[in-house]
C-alpha cells in the first residue's frame, strides 16, 4: 500500500490520473545531482544524468544499475532524434551533441555568431528534424556542474537547429534562465521553464508558452506559476496534461493552465520522463536518487 502522503489532490481530476496503491520506489542512489533521464523503448532502458559526478547512468528492469558513459562533458538533459540516436546537453563543452549508433560523437552546436553558447541545459527534437534547446548559464556559474567562465553570450536563448541546413537560430530570449522545454502533444506548442532569479531574490517560478509558427516562436504566454519550488524539466502526457518538477514534488497541470496535483518526493525534484512499455510509469530524478511511480496517464509518444 503506498504511503498516503505521496499524493495531493487539488483537482479531482488527478484522482483519474494517478494509482491510489502504487508505491514510489527509489530505484538508484548515490548521486549528485541527478538529471536528464531519457527512456529508451526499444531497449527497454532508462538513461540520466549525475551531473557533478561527470557520468550518465543507466537503469534496466530488474538489473544492475552500470555506467553508460564516464567522462560525461558534464552532460545534463537528453533526448532522442527522429532515428532514435541519443541527443545531450553538455555543460562542460558547451555543446549539444548526438551519440551515433558506432558510439562515436558528433557535434551539433558549440557556438552561435561566432560566440560559444552558455551550457546547454535540455533539448527536444520535433517530428520535422529540428533540435530546441535551452541555454542558460548554470553550467559556466562554478566548477560543480562544469567549468566556471564568463558568457560570451549576450542573452539566455532557446535555440533552434535546422535539420537540412544546421544554421542554428535564436527563437525566444527573454528569459532570466530557460531551463526544461517540451512540445505540446500536438507540437503546434512550445513550453520553457524559466527557473531564474531576479536580483532581487524573487523567482517568476513559471513555465511559458509559445505557438510554434514554422522555425520561429510566437505569442509568448504564461501557462502556469508554481506555488512551491520553481520549474525544471517535465514531459506531457497524451491528454495534455503537463508534468513538472518542483521543489520536493512532481506537480500535475491541466492543459488549462489548473494545477491537478502533486506527487511528494523525498528529495528536491530536478526532472522526469515517462516510460516502461505502456509509458505508464514516471520515472523522476530527484537531487541524489532515481525514482519511480506508476500513473495511469501515458506519456506522450517519442522516438
């Protein structure tokens, strides 16, 4: 039976999203500062971040946790490609990259006018081809999650990598620091965190919306504040339903904008994905540990 603290209902909706019973397992230890994960449907597999650590690790049912890469370039958020290839942020190169099936690396993006990019934080690719990534400065603020160094760039950018040409264009700058990005089950819709602070201390603790025209990003909106924590990376189930980090919990919100519900996590909440072989479970990495828990919701379809 699970413990009857892990789940907050706001919304009777969520009472149809979650499982009453279904208990949240730690499935891995030992981290840093867990991130990234990214699932693996025909391999069955999951595969994340320990940022500090300058490692991805990788989870299987019922099998030993192992390392998949070590040296990681401090690689933070990961996402597959239309042809199912392993797509990172690295914070300590400065670089998205793309994992071939030999193994080998090939670098997408390092520089944008002729200036290195901050450290890119999280990508997501659309069914065109095209690569969207956020790029704030967290990996370039000290030697914990990179290397410390002064931006060359003037501004916190989504980008945008053309698939057929790979000009990399600036799509959306107004942030203080974008962070997790995801498109709408549709695609027709881009949502950024933004987990920035002012210098003031306060923190907009908001994800943002956009319509997507084309290559470029219109129409920016505010789609949801968090009342707790600030946003970082999260995924949508295929209702729309949207999936957050923040603070020690996974928040739910409708596609209105309503916040549903919380599932508590005993450690700070840094990302999440879905995945297993239904796309049912929730797997969430949470500051030194990777967890789990079974929903009834199914996550949005991804290579």
């Amino acid at each position: 039976m699970s413990d009857p603290s892990l789940y907050e209902i706001h919304d009777p909706r969520f009472r149809s999203l979650i499982i009453a019973n279904a208990a949240l397992e730690e499935l891995h230890s030992g981290c840093r500062w867990a991130e990234g994960p990214v699932w693996f449907d025909d391999a069955q597999q999951l595969l994340w971040s320990d940022i500090p650590n300058q490692r991805m690790l990788r989870w299987v049912p019922d099998g030993p946790v192992t390392v998949f890469r070590q040296p990681s370039n401090f690689a933070n958020g990961h996402s597959r490609d239309r042809q199912g290839r392993l797509i990172s942020c690295e914070h300590g190169t400065r670089r998205v990259t793309r994992t071939e099936p030999d193994g080998s690396i090939t670098v997408l993006a390092d520089s944008f006018n002729g200036k290195r990019l901050n450290s890119p934080n999280d990508v997501v690719v659309h069914s065109d081809g095209s690569i969207w990534f956020s790029d704030p400065t967290y990996g370039i603020l000290s030697n914990y999650e990179g290397y410390k160094a002064v931006p060359e760039q003037a501004e916190r950018s989504i980008y945008r990598l053309d698939p057929a040409t790979g000009a990399l264009s600036a799509v959306a700058s107004d942030f203080i620091q974008p962070n997790g990005l995801a498109f709408s089950p549709d695609e027709t819709k881009l949502y950024v965190a933004d987990s920035g602070i002012n210098p003031d201390g306060t923190a907009p603790a908001h994800i943002r919306v956009y319509d997507v025209d084309g290559a470029r990003l219109i129409n920016s909106a505010v789609f949801c504040r968090l009342d707790e924590g600030r946003p970082d990376g999260f995924r949508f189930d295929d209702s729309g339903n949207l999936w957050t980090s923040g603070g020690h919990a996974v928040h739910c919100f409708a596609p209105d904008g309503r916040l549903l519900g919380k599932i508590r996590i005993p450690q700070a909440v840094s990302n999440l994905t879905f995945g297993g072989p239904r796309r049912n479970r929730l797997f969430i990495t949470a500051t030194q540990s990777l967890y789990s828990v079974f929903v009834t919701a199914t996550g949005v379809q991804r290579p």
